[in-house]
C-alpha cells in the first residue's frame, strides 16, 4: 500500500512538472527565434517597420502560450509602445508619446488623463492600452525587470496627478540598468524635455561612453542644435571619443573639424608630458594627422617623436617628422629625419622630394639675413 501512494505520489509530482514547464517549452521555439533576430539583426534595422511587426508576431505567440515570461512580455510592451509611435504620420494628431507625456502633465486624475488621450489619438490608443495590459500583468509576476520600469515609466502619466511616481520609475528602471546606453539616451531626453539640463547632459555623457552607436545618435541630434564648442564643453569627450568625433565632424561636419582635431592634439600631448607610456599607439597615429589638421605644428612634431621613440623603423612617422621640422624650420631635425629616409626609406622619391624642400626653404629663410649683410657691406664700403 506505501509503495502504491509514493508510486502515485510522483506521477502525480511528475504530471505536475509537466503541467508547469509545458508552456514554456511551447513557446521556447518562438523564444529563441526573438533572441535570434534580435543578436543577428543590426540594431538600426530592427527600428524598421518590418522587423517591428515581425518582432511583435513572435512575442505575442510567445506571451500567449508562456504568461510568465516577464523578459517577453515587457520587450512586446515597448514594442506596443514603439508601434504607436509608427502609426503617428497616418493619424490627425501627429504629436510622439513622448510630447502627449508632456502635454498631460496639467491633468488632475486619471479618468481625465484618459479621456483626453483616447480623444486625442483615437483607435492609436489601443497600442497604449495593450502595453498597459502587459506590463500590469508582468508587474504581478515580477519586480526586478528593468524593461518593466522602463514601460511603467512612460505609462506612469496616465494616473494623472503629480510626477513623483513617474520619477521614480524612470530612476529605478536607470538604478537596475546602469550601463544601458539606449535608456541612458532616452532617460536624457526625458530629463531635457522636463528642462533638467543637468541631469540630461550627465545621461548623455553616459550614453556615449557605453556605446558608440549611441554616441554616434548623440552627434547627430546635438551638434547641429548647439554648435561644435557647446557639444565639446558639455561631453567632455575622452581621447577615444575624440577620434570618432573627429571622423564624424570631417564626414558631415568639416568646418567644425580643425576645432576638434585641435582638442584632441592637446589632450595626446598632455597625457605624454603626463604619462607617456599610458598613450596608445592608435592615439599617436590619429593625433598625428589631427596636429596637421590643425595647424597645430609643434605639436606634430612632438607627436612623431613620440612614435618614433616607439618605432624607431617607422618610415611615415620619420618622413612626418621631416615636414614638421620643415614648417617649423628645425633645419637639424628635418636634415637629420631626411637623412635617414635616403639611406633606410623605401620610397626613394619621397627622400628627393623632401631634400629639394629643405634646401628651397633654408635658402629662402637665409635670403633676408644675406640681403642684409650685402647692405651693411656696401654701406661700409662707402
């Protein structure tokens, strides 16, 4: 009899097991194809109307067969969220989520909140209310899922009242995704639509640092707004952001492009008067045509020592050396540098082309001295 009821017990427990784990081993295959198009997808792609649908089709089967997937159901929340605002340019109020956040914020209460949005967007508020859906839902299962903040944040205006709460989600959702550079972006422009510029531009800084998608995104909307200086000032980019910046600003930007390269010239040089051994080669190699750029020629010709103190073989850096030291008229350092590049260099012609320039110069720098000199001398002679 003892052995009948253990007999029973488990496959009742076995039974049980299944009954639990059944939904989501339905849905796992539709799972695991989200996660598929989501890391083989690139991420400018995936904004696409067509991927967003087709996104949305695999997580609602997802959510259908497997309600306790929270991760699921919050990625379709914001999916619900990004699709209402697709559908803006065919509807008569043509205003983003993020501006009706905006203008709802004089509502007393809830029931006005969404009287008013309905009105507004008409049957575009259906996304809304199926986000809403979703995350209330997820809510009940789970507390500890950034995504979920992130939604509830962005629907916390539909209670009406007062921002504390909205404020607070929106911080939560940053505290347990510190080093998400896509809510960094959005929480700054949050923070900016509020006119908290602090608190935006420190977002922004982060965002930027996290990615360099973002950061990319972030050159592209402030720099045309604010100017090249203010961008400088308020980023304050390091030496690496620097480099992109300074691809970025001679791809769409050139006339903005000396100013950066400037920065970033001064930035290399004090990091090798500092801690040369901390300076990347990649930052050498860069801040030497930036110094060129900037007609910056001192610093130059600083920079190819420095690459050469590394690479005392490198032909470029010994031959930018050479032209530097020409600009700057260092006849030692420029023979010397010359010197080297007709008995070692493996372009013969740039060696002629450049001793050509430095006996043209020197004799063209000592014309004046040797006018003088045949003055003073006839001067005397009389």
């Amino acid at each position: 009899m003892g052995t009948a009821l253990v007999s029973a017990a488990l496959v009742i427990g076995a039974v049980w097991g299944v009954w639990q784990t059944w939904p989501a081993a339905r849905a796992a295959r539709d799972w695991e194809r989200y996660l598929r198009l989501e890391r083989d997808v690139k991420s400018d792609e995936l904004g696409r109307p067509d991927w967003v649908h087709r996104r949305m089709e695999l997580l609602e089967r997802v959510v259908r067969v497997d309600r306790g997937n929270v991760r699921a159901a919050a990625w379709l929340a914001e999916l619900y969220l990004a699709r209402f605002d697709m559908e803006k340019d065919h509807r008569a109020n043509t205003m983003s989520l993020a501006d009706l956040r905006s203008a709802a914020r004089g509502f007393p209460d809830g029931r006005s909140v969404r009287d008013w949005f309905a009105r507004a967007v008409g049957e575009d508020a259906k996304w809304v209310w199926r986000a809403e859906a979703l995350c209330e839902r997820a809510w009940r299962n789970h507390l500890v899922e950034p995504r979920l903040y992130r939604v509830a944040a962005q629907l916390a205006f539909l209670r009406g009242g007062d921002s504390r709460r909205e404020t607070w989600l929106w911080e939560t959702a940053l505290r347990l995704a510190p080093r998400d550079a896509e809510w960094l972006l959005v929480m700054g422009n949050e923070w900016a639509r509020r006119g908290d510029q602090g608190r935006a531009w420190a977002c922004w800084r982060r965002a930027s640092r996290e990615s360099a998608e973002i950061e990319l995104l972030l050159q592209q909307m402030l720099i045309p707004q604010i100017g090249i200086d203010a961008y400088l000032r308020f980023m304050r980019p390091s030496p690496d952001q620097l480099r992109r910046l300074l691809r970025f600003c001679r791809r769409e930007w050139s006339r903005d492009a000396p100013i950066v390269a400037r920065r970033f010239v001064t930035r290399v040089r004090r990091e090798l008067e500092c801690r040369p051994e901390a300076v990347p080669d990649r930052w050498l190699s860069d801040a030497s045509d930036a110094a060129r750029l900037a007609d910056a020629w001192e610093d130059a010709l600083r920079i190819e020592q420095a690459r050469l103190h590394r690479h005392p073989n490198d032909e470029s850096a010994r031959r930018k050396l050479a032209e530097a030291a020409l600009k700057l008229r260092r006849w030692q350092d420029a023979d010397r540098a010359i010197e080297w590049l007709e008995r070692f260099g493996t372009r013969r012609q740039v060696a002629v082309a450049l001793r050509r320039t430095w006996h043209a110069e020197r004799a063209r720098a000592s014309a004046p001295a040797l006018r003088t000199a045949r003055a003073q001398e006839t001067a005397q002679g009389e």
